[in-house]
C-alpha cells in the first residue's frame, strides 16, 4: 500500500485539520473496510491524527496487514513533525454479508470500548453480477447499505452521549444511477448484468444517504453525513470488470483514460472522508443531514436522494425487513 503517491491539493490539506495527543485526549474511530483503497488512507490519516482506529474486515490476515503497512507509513509521514501523536489501529472482525456477525462486531465493540466519537460505514463492492446473501438481501444492497444501517443502529447508544459524535456514510457519485424511484424489494435481475448491475448499485448508494437524512432527524446531537470521494477508478472495486475474459482488457483502458482525465487517485479519494471527520467548522446545528463531494465540498445529492418522503419509505422498508429476520429495529 505504501507505493501509492500522494497527490498534492490546494483544495485541501489535512495538515489544517486539528490534531491530538491520545494520552490526554481518547478519540475512538470505526472505519469499515478499510483494509485497501479509499479506506486505507482514511484510517492513516486518522491514525495520523492521533485516532484509536478500529478496522472493520472480515479477513484477519488481510487487516493485520494493511496495519502494518499504515504503521510504517504513518511513521514515515511523521518525522520532522513533531506535533503528530499517533493513535493505535485495532482489528474487529466483522463480514457484512452476514447480518448475524455484524451483530457480533458490534457487540463485541460495546466490550471493549464505551463510547465511540467517529462511525465510517466506508466498506462496498460495486457493479457485480446479481447474487443473494445468506440473509435473502440482494449483495449490493446488503453490503452497501443494509448492513451499514444495523450496525450503525447498534452503536449509536455509545455515540449519544459523546460531544460532537460523527456518522459517515461513504456514498458514490453513482448513486445517481438510480434514476427513478423503484421499490426497495427491486432487484434488477435482468439481463445484460452489465447494464441491471448499476441499478442496484445506485439503489444502494441512494438508500445510505436516505439513511443519513434520517439520522441527522432521529439524532440531531450527532453529525450525521453522507460523502461522494469523486471518480476514484484505481480501486479494486472494478477488479471484477477488469477481470472478465476478453472484455476485460477494454474495461481496463476505459477506466484508465477516463480516470485521467477526471478522475482522483485513491488518497485524494478519502479527503472529503477525513474534512467531515476532523473539521471543527462542520457542527450538527447546521450540518445534519448534508452531503459531501470530493475534497470535502458540500453537494447536493440527487433529487431521490434528497427527497424526504422516498428517505421515511426507506426507512419503513428497512426496518420491517430486519425485524423479519430476526433484528429488531426500534
């Protein structure tokens, strides 16, 4: 991971972003899926920052990995800067394609620490073929969305009473591929997949950010925001289209030529995650509910993304299908 490079920004610089010493000043983080890409980066910064970091992964070996990697690389970025005090990175196993072991993380979470100031629901996949969990959710919806909403329902009682507490939610700008409002039960299981899959996608993407708009009503003393890291086309997210026999090779080059010319490499990608994180200007008094774009620039979502009546539908549908097996919303 440390071969990445930095791209430099007069947009915006995490150096501006208030640091802290851990020793006097506790500050608990969880970051899903941050074992590659975007999140990666977000958890060394955070790190960085002077952050407890708890990582989210299923695969322990993959997790401890990226830790080392973020260790070294946070020690290198540290010298010559002697107001950097760096946090500590945990491992918490959790498989969000399971809903019972999200409910396990997130109990085990409660066990070791009481309270939690930053939730960063960053892990998702992306634009894959149409398949169930073992919870009966289509996998997109699940991943992206679904298990984000419980897990994020489990922890809150540790993030009400915390001052100045934040919810993140990683969206995309494809959420604006759900162009029309559709039933959540809407799988999209028609062919060609390379066409049905993004609507699914965007379903997901949108529902996140109608969960952060509900948040940000049910929770008004906890900053509850949903971010778009811009066109971030060096992640493994795409692995899958870049994989595929034949086609695969003219998906590789789509991505890289349009990822030149608009794209952001993947630490660039976690800025918007890191400024909704750590800047102080940003309060829940004037904020709730907002949606963020690349470098940390409010943005307006899409029209169903922003509409309140669609977000309490998503709600209703949410918690009704949990509550069917077997996770109680309240």
């Amino acid at each position: 991971m440390t071969s990445y490079s930095p791209t430099a920004s007069v947009k915006f610089n995490p150096d501006d972003l208030p640091y802290i010493n851990p020793r006097y000043d506790r500050r608990v983080c969880l970051i899903t899926g941050a074992n590659s890409g975007i999140g990666w980066f977000t958890a060394l910064h955070l790190y960085l920052h002077g952050y407890i970091v708890y990582i989210g992964g299923r695969n322990k070996l993959k997790v401890e990995r990226a830790i080392s990697d973020i260790t070294k690389e946070a020690k290198r970025r540290k010298q010559e800067k002697s107001y950097i005090y760096l946090g500590k990175l945990i491992f918490l196993e959790i498989d969000l394609l399971d809903l019972d072991s999200v409910e396990k993380s997130a109990e085990e979470f409660k066990k070791r620490e009481p309270k939690l100031h930053i939730l960063i629901n960053n892990a998702g996949i992306m634009a894959l073929p149409f398949s169930y969990s073992k919870d009966n959710f289509e996998i997109q919806v699940q991943t992206n969305y679904i298990s984000p909403f419980l897990l994020t329902q489990r922890l809150i009682p540790l993030m009400s009473t915390v001052e100045k507490s934040r919810i993140l939610y990683v969206s995309s700008i494809g959420h604006n591929l759900y162009f029309k409002r559709f039933s959540m039960d809407s799988t999209f299981d028609y062919h060609p997949n390379i066409i049905f899959t993004w609507l699914r996608y965007g379903l997901s993407k949108t529902s996140g950010i109608h969960y952060i708009k509900n948040l940000s009503l049910k929770y008004p003393n906890i900053l509850c925001l949903a971010v778009n890291p811009g066109f971030v086309m060096s992640t493994n997210l795409l692995s899958h289209w870049t994989r595929l026999p034949i086609v695969g090779l003219f998906f590789w080059i789509f991505f890289q030529i349009f990822g030149f010319f608009f794209g952001v490499d993947i630490e660039t990608g976690c800025y918007s995650t890191i400024k909704c994180c750590l800047d102080e200007n940003l309060t829940s008094e004037k904020d709730n509910g907002k949606y963020f774009s690349t470098y940390g620039i409010e943005a307006e979502p899409s029209s169903i993304a922003s509409n309140m009546d669609y977000a309490a539908e998503t709600w209703v549908w949410t918690t009704t299908e949990l509550n069917k097996r077997g996770h109680p919303i309240e």
